[in-house]
C-alpha cells in the first residue's frame, strides 16, 4: 500500500543549484564534505538522544532497537559508501546508521531549501541545525547527479520513508513497505560529465580528506571489497601528548594530511580540551610573507586547509593540524571568525608552542638550535614581542658582527662585561665596519629586522646586559686622538679643511685610525642622510616640490647636524696633505678627498659636488703640470 | 651594477613592509643613481613610495615621490602616468602632518593635481574628496562640511578612493565635529564588514570607541577596541589609529593602556611627520595623567632610544617631558592652519597643571 504524492518547491530550485555550484562551493567534490557531514551530524544526533533518554533513564530507543538486534547498548556511529555500475550508470550510495529521518522532518528541510533561496549562499553560515544543514547539504548533489534518492527511517518513528527529487524542483515522498534499517542511505546516480567524482580513487581520496579523524568507521566498497577510509584510531585526540612517543606514526600523518615531510611536530592543547592538534615544524625556511595554511577540522569534520587565523601570527614556521569543537567559521570557511574565543584559543595554543620551545632549551639544545637556524627571523619575531621567550632564546641568536654572524653568547663572551656596541641601521654598520674591524673592536649589526628591537630589550631580561647604540659620529671615540702638540701643529690647516667642507654641511676631523690604507672616513646621521637625500631630490623635481622639500628641509636641517670627515694622520696621502702650506691646494685636497669618500660610500652626489669633483681634478692637473715643467 | 640593484631589489621583495625593505631600497636606488640609471631608479622609488607610505615614512614617500614627478614632466611617454596619479593622492593625504609645509604650499600641490587629473581626463571627485580630507587635517571643519557636500555630488571614476576609504573619512569627519549619532550611523556598513579594503575598519573602530562610550555602549566600545587595536598593533603606518585607542583607554581603562603606550612610544619617537606623533604624545600623556592622579605607582617602560631615559623615571616626570613637546607642536600647526584646533583639543584631553 504505497502513496505518491506530487509536490513543488516554491523556489527556482536551478537558480539555487547555480548559486551552490558556482559562488559557494569551490568544486563539486564538496558534494562529498556535504554528504559525509549529514552522515556525521545524523550519528551525532542520535549519539545526543541516547545521552538525554540514558540520563532520564527511559531508553526510548528500546522500541526502535527490537528491530535491528545487531545493535547493542553501546552504540557506534558508522558510514559506508558504496560505489556501483559502470561509466554513466554508476551509482554512489552513502549510508549512515545515524538518527535518520521522520516524515515532518523531511518536510521541514523542504521548506527550509525554499527560505534559503531568499537568503543565498549565506545560509551555510547562519544554518546550524542538523535538518537545516541537510537540506542545504543535499542541494549540492545535483552538481554531479540529476536525481537524489533518499531512504531512511527514523529512530523516533520508525516509518521508512522514500524522497526521490530532481533537479528541476520536483520531488515525491512515499512511504515504504520494506523495514529498514535506522538511518539514512542516500543514491545518487552520475550525470553525464561527472564520471570524474565517481571514481574509485577519487572518492576514497576525498572521504579521507574531509572525513580522516572521524571517529567511527569510515568504510568504502567496492566491487564487493570494503575497506576502512579514514583513520582506524583518534583516541590521541583527547590527549595529544600521549602522541610524543609515537612519532613515526604521527610524522606519516602528517604527511598523509599535509602533503609534507616533517621531520619535528608539536602536540597542543587548550587547557578546555575542546581545541587540539599537531603543530609540524616546517622543515624549510618561510618567506616571511607566505600565507600559515593551517588545517582545521570542526567537530572532527574537516573545515579548511588554508585557515589562516587559528595560531598567533608569529608561528610561521608552524604548519599545523588543528580540531576543534568551539570555533565558528566564516561562509567562505576558509578563516575563523575573529571573536573573542578564536583570541584565546590562538593564544593557548602559542603557548603551547612556546613552552615546548622552552622545553627544549633546557632538555634538547641541539633540537632547538637546528629549528633557530631555520626559522631564526620568525623567532625573533616572536622574542621582541614576548620577554618571557627571549629571555630563554636570546643566547641562541645569531647577528653579524664585525667576528662574523656569531651567536649572541658567544658575543656576550667576547664583549666580557663590556657594553655591546650595535648600529641601528645597515647603512651605519657599513660606515664604520671596515674601521671598527681594523680595530678589533665588536659592533653588531642591528640594522635587520627585528635585530636592534631584540638588542635593545636585552637588559630588560637582565640588567647584566648591557647594550648600547653606537652612531657612526662615536665611532671616532675608539680612534685615537692627537696629542696637544700636534693639534697646535694642525690647527691651521683644520681650519682650511673646515672652511672647504662647510658648503657641503660636513666638517673635518683629525684622528688616527686603522686601516692605513684608508685615508678618509665620512660619517653621516640618519637625518643628514635624509637631507642628503631631499637636497638631491631638489635638483630633480618640479618647482612646486623643490618649494615643499625647501620647507621640509628646514625642519630636517634642525636635528640632522654635520657630517664628519675623519682624516687618517696614519696615511701617507693624508700626512702629506697636512703637510702643505698652500692653501689652495689643501683646499682643492679636501675637496677631492670628500668626492672620493661619497664615491667609496655609493653616495649619489648633487651637481654641486659634481662641480667640485671637476673643479679640483682641474686643479691637480693644472698643478702636476705645473710641478712636470719645474722639474 | 645592474645585477646587484636587481638582486637587492630582489632582497626587498621577500621582506615585509618595513625599516628594513625600506633600507635595502634605499640602498638600491642610491646605486642606481651613482649608475645613471634613470628608469631602473624611477622603478626603485615607486616601491619605495609605496612601501613608505603605508609602513609610516612619510617623509621618504614625499621625498622618492617628488623626484619620480620631476622625471616624469621631463619624459611623460616613459612612464605610466595613472600610477604616479594614484599616488599624488597619497602624498596629499600626509603634506598636512608636517607643520613646515605652509598653507599656500598645500593648496597649491592641490591645484596641481586637480591640474594634472583634468589633463588626463579623470574628474575631480578626488580633488573635492582629498580638500575635504585636508581641511579635516587642519582643523577647519566648517569648510570640511561644506567640501563633504562638493565632492559626493561628483560621480566616481577610476581615480576615486574606494567606497570604504570615503566612506570612513565621513566617519572621522563626525568623530571631529563630536556628532556621535552620525558617526555610528556613518559606520554602520563599515563595522558590519560590508564596506572594507586595507585600512578599513582599521581607521574606523578607533574612531567609534568615544562615541559607542559616550552613548553607555560599554561593552560594544571595549569588543571595537579589541578588533580594532588587534589589526593595527604591529603597523607603524597607524600611529594616530593607535593613539586614538590611546585616548579612549585613558577614559574607559588606564591601567591596559599602559601596554599600549610602552609597545608603541618608540615608533612615535622617530616618526618623520609632526601630526602623528603631536597626536602620541598628547594622547599618551592623557593617560598618564589618569593613572598618576589615581596614584597608580608605576613605572612605565621607554624603549633604549630615548637618551633621557633612565628606569626610574617617574610618570610625573615622564608626563613633564612629553606634554611640552606635544603642546609646542599643536603650537606650530594652529599657526600654521590659522586658527586653534589642536591646541583646543590638547586643552580638552589634557588636564592643566
């Protein structure tokens, strides 16, 4: 005694099958994700009602159960998929033993896909649940079949139903004289063009993607072979410490997951235990710019392998594995929504990442200067922010040092109580390098990202260690002065060299210094080097900006101070210089000496350098000519 | 030469915006200019204006900007004009944060893009929209009501801002004016995540903290505090963003704002425009003020490159230091713009001695 009966959606439904294929879902492998998820939110929903009737101890299952005596008390969720036929007569069926449906039930989902054509894509977001979720699940088969048949029996009614629907929105419901089992089987038959998403390979590899850390058996068949799909044991997700002793095991998942040889991993746990997972220590150095593509499963499920959001920004030599039961992603689930919880749980789970860091330290100091080398910038990163992490990290730090990229205890050692000198830009570390090397003496370059950030927060972790900034200008501290006599001696013609110089904002000193073979040192400010800059920027520009960059210059002007010209007394070329009595000609020296230093620093000179430069090579020809004929 | 300014180039484009790619750029173009390279350092400067800007270097942006102009007038077809037109705006957003720059000067570098726009055929919505911006910038709000009527009445071309970059300038508009109403209603689209691009909501959930706190929206203004100061803390660029959570946590809590204050005083330190770090500065010693008069014993942290710093220092002497330098610049730019603003506000958030 069977009863068809004709109805009609009151939606397009072609329109909304348009908007899932083409804006929501990526491809139509979903359908998989969408199929499983219904399974899986079923057997979670039966799971649900056996815990309220136990708890009220009425076990109204009892009735349903009599039927089907393979079931015990202790239930367990279970789904198998099914492939069948051949080429367009293929057929994938999809089975559950969850809570299955009843006949209003299959009328509320109906009526659920007709509000969501009003609503559109955005209903996967705000759709929690379980009948509104199947609804909208189910619409994503039509991309590969063009007919859905769904059998099922619910556990709270027992009567079998049938839903048969197409593509075009029309559907029939009949009852069922057969018993079947409690749950849900879904069949779908492959529409031309789809033979792709019915293969074999394809949907095993796409149950295991969406569905590995289920925790019931995902079982797939096949011309009469079953096998198990997803993962045989999650127990470790409870607990993923137990996971340190297994880690060959845990290293092959993660590539089975994540396409990716790891050789190191992290297990983490928000102290809720709602939130787990496996951080990977990326075995290759990051681009500080790639995007962390974390995978992330909700409630088992999985939800995306590209969230970016779930570990504080500094992880990026993290690749993980996350599962979660308390996040809310966003429609496109590609991101977590940023609330309040995603802040905590990101931040449990840093912590965790830290403390392993810490852990190792202590224990395994080779472990972790392995991962430094690697990640060494991301780590950095993360110890400007976190005074508790470079306290413990700062002595494996490397910086390039006039010894070479050292690390920093050992430059500690070197310094031997002293201050650690260090320049804050690249561009002073380069000015005084040659010089401070020459002398033996230890300067850090702290001009790299992150470097002088980290220098300068030292002595906030200990007050033993000092640092100090050094600027180009100081650099002639550790050169030696003249003696009084020979200050008296030059006086005069450091005044000559001065007024030379005095055009350019540069001013002219005398020390000693090493290397000899380095006549002149010109040292220049970050400010003087950005009016440098605006002042050769002047002679390019148009009017109006040559006025703007006047004005400008004047507030630069304030603090930028001089440039210095340091002349080496320990070279021959500058001894020589001192020695002329000319004034011309100590003037034309100067200004060659100056030239020549710009030139050695990559200093892009203005026309009135230019000028300069001409004006005294003119004059040394003029003079060695001179001189050839006395002779 | 050419291989190590590609190669340095090269260095800069794995780098994040920033000090360091800034100075690797830097490095190059100073090579490519020993080297008379003119278009390979034209090239250079376009990255260093656009990684200046929006890594707060103003100044630089200005400075690599101005050349890129001068060589462009001299040789138009070599160059791809709608970029640099895309940019001027840029540089006309920050001229007011410098107080050197006077008057006369800013409307003229107005006028020379409403010149230059017209010659290329794009309308002069943006014109109208930036000197709604600039009057905003120098404290003239009168006027900035009356350009925030010209420039909606101009249709959009492909030289306007974005929908979110306006529509959030008419949010701060309303922020100024001290008309809540209208700037929550204003940000309606932008806080439901309807209206946003790469500095939106970022510029508008600091400007909405005041107003939702004003109006008993405590909660709301505590959750916009959090999104907001969460997508700007590690971005120099948004300094005056920062300072103005600064301004709210100096009402609704200063005690967090003490975190606040010590991760960012040493981007305000050496930050190349006055406005901005004026903006710092007054807002910081808010706060400070708050806690000192509460009695609240604490020391607060000045990063290594302040040479008056000493671990001991008190608030009332960190408060004796800093609210000067913020008085004399408001100073300078109500001189500057002709009227008090920023000074009338300093007096506001400011409590006198």
């Amino acid at each position: 005694m069977s009863q068809t009966d004709e109805y009609r959606f009151q939606v397009n439904l072609g329109g909304m099958i348009d908007i899932l294929a083409n804006h929501l879902y990526s491809s139509p492998r979903v359908f998989i994700r969408e199929v499983l998820q219904n399974a899986t939110d079923a057997i979670t929903a039966r799971k649900e009602l056996r815990k309220v009737a136990a708890e009220s101890n009425v076990l109204q299952e009892d009735k349903a159960l009599e039927d089907t005596a393979s079931e015990s008390n202790d239930y367990e969720g279970k789904v198998i998929v099914e492939l069948s036929g051949s080429g367009e007569h293929q057929v994938l069926m999809i089975q559950d033993n969850g809570i299955g449906l009843s006949e209003e039930d299959i009328h509320r989902f109906l009526s659920i896909i007709g509000q969501s054509s009003k609503k559109g894509a955005d209903l996967l977001a705000s759709e929690t649940s379980f009948i509104g979720r199947f609804g909208i699940g189910l619409l994503s088969c039509f991309m590969v079949s063009d007919e859905i048949v769904v059998l099922t029996r619910s556990v709270k009614e027992g009567i079998s139903m049938e839903w048969r629907g197409k593509p075009d929105g029309t559907y029939t419901i009949r009852r069922l004289e057969t018993e079947l089992p409690v749950g849900t089987q879904i069949y779908l038959r492959c529409k031309p063009g789809s033979e792709f998403y019915y293969e074999p390979a394809q949907v095993e590899e796409s149950l295991f993607y969406y569905g590995a850390l289920l925790p019931y058996p995902v079982m797939l068949s096949v011309d009469g072979e079953t096998k198990r799909v997803n993962l045989p044991s999650t127990s470790w997700m409870q607990d993923p410490d137990q996971l340190r002793s297994r880690r060959s095991e845990v290293l092959d998942l993660g590539y089975r997951l994540m396409g990716e040889r790891f050789s190191d991993f992290i297990p983490l746990r928000t102290t809720s235990g709602r939130t787990g997972g496996i951080a990977f220590i990326l075995p290759r150095s990051v681009n500080l710019n790639s995007k962390r593509l974390h995978r992330v499963y909700l409630k088992h499920m999985l939800v995306s392998d590209k969230a970016e959001n779930v570990l504080p920004e500094w992880a990026f030599f993290i690749k993980s594995l996350i599962w979660t039961d308390e996040l809310q992603p966003t429609a496109s689930r590609e991101y977590f929504y940023e609330n309040e919880q995603l802040d905590d749980v990101r931040s449990e789970l840093g912590t965790c990442i830290r403390e392993e860091l810490l852990r190792m330290a202590q224990y395994e100091p080779d472990r972790l200067q392995h991962w430094i080398r690697l990640h060494e910038l991301s780590m950095k990163a993360l110890a400007v922010e976190d005074d508790e992490f470079l306290r413990i990290m700062y002595r494996w730090f490397s910086f390039e040092s006039t010894f070479g990229r050292r690390e920093l205890k050992e430059l500690i050692q070197e310094a031997d109580g002293r201050p650690l000198h260090y320049t804050s830009t690249v561009d002073e570390y380069r000015q005084i390098t040659h010089v401070a090397a020459a002398q033996s003496m230890l300067v850090i370059n702290g001009g790299y990202i992150y470097d002088s950030d980290i220098l300068e927060k030292l002595h906030w972790i200990d007050p033993n260690l000092q640092t100090e900034r050094l600027s180009p200008e100081e650099v002639s501290l550790s050169f030696t002065g003249l003696t009084q006599e020979e200050r008296e001696s030059y006086y005069g013609v450091l005044r000559v060299m001065d007024a030379a110089l005095q055009p350019m904002r540069c001013r002219a000193e005398l020390k000693r210094f090493e290397p000899v073979s380095l006549p002149v040192l010109y040292t220049i400010s970050q400010d003087a080097l950005t009016l440098r800059s605006m002042e050769n920027t002047v002679e390019e520009t148009t009017s109006l900006f040559s006025n703007v960059l006047d004005s400008l210059k004047a507030g630069v002007q304030q603090n930028s101070g001089y440039s210095t010209l340091y002349f080496n007394l320990n070279n021959p070329v500058v001894a020589r210089i001192l020695e002329a009595t000319d004034t011309q000609m100590v003037t034309a020296a100067t200004e060659m000496m100056y030239v020549n230093a710009l030139m050695m620093g990559h200093y892009p000179m203005n026309r009135s350098e230019l000028g300069l430069m001409n004006r005294s090579v003119l004059h040394f020809i003029n003079w060695g000519l001179g001189n050839g004929q006395n002779a | 030469m050419e291989d190590t300014i590609y190669e340095l180039m090269e260095q800069a484009q794995d780098l994040p915006g920033g000090a360091a790619k800034l100075a690797i750029l830097e490095e190059a173009v100073r090579l490519a200019d020993t080297s008379g390279l003119k278009e390979l350092a034209y090239e250079i400067r376009g990255e260093i204006v656009d990684c200046a800007i929006f890594n707060g270097y103003p100044l630089k942006s200005l400075i690599a900007f101005s050349w890129q102009l001068g060589q462009f007038d001299q040789n138009p077809e070599e160059y791809d004009a709608d970029e640099l037109l895309w940019n001027y705006k840029w540089i006309l957003g920050k001229v007011c944060s410098f107080s050197n720059i006077s008057k006369t000067q800013i409307e003229d570098l107005a006028e020379d893009m409403r010149r230059r726009y017209a010659e290329y055929g794009y309308n002069e919505r943006p014109y109208y929209y930036y000197k709604f911006r600039i009057a905003m910038d120098m404290g003239e709000l009168d006027e900035a009501r009356r350009y925030l009527d010209t420039f909606r009445s101009v249709e959009r071309d492909s030289m306007s801002d974005c929908e979110a970059c306006e529509q959030s300038q008419m949010v701060r508009f309303y922020y100024l004016t001290g008309e809540d109403e209208q700037a929550l209603a204003v940000a309606k689209p932008i806080l439901s995540g309807r209206m946003k691009c790469a500095e939106v909501p970022h510029v508008t959930l600091s400007q909405v903290l005041l107003p939702l706190y004003r109006q008993g929206e405590v909660d709301e203004a505590k959750e916009n505090h959090r999104k907001g100061y969460r997508l700007i803390r590690d971005e120099r660029d948004f300094l005056k963003t920062i300072a103005e959570h600064i301004e709210y946590l100096a009402i609704a809590d200063p005690i967090q704002g003490i975190e606040v204050v010590e991760r960012h005083l040493h981007m305000a330190l050496d930050y190349e425009s006055g406005l901005e770090q004026m903006y710092f500065y007054a807002t910081m010693v808010s706060l400070l003020q708050k806690l000192d008069t509460s009695g609240e014993k604490r020391l607060i942290r000045l990063p290594a490159s302040l040479e008056w710093a000493r671990e001991d220092r008190t608030l009332t002497e960190i408060i004796a230091y800093f609210r000067p330098l913020a008085e004399s610049a408001a100073a300078d730019f109500d001189r500057r713009n002709g009227n008090t603003f920023y000074s009338d506000w300093i007096g506001k958030i400011v409590q006198t001695a």
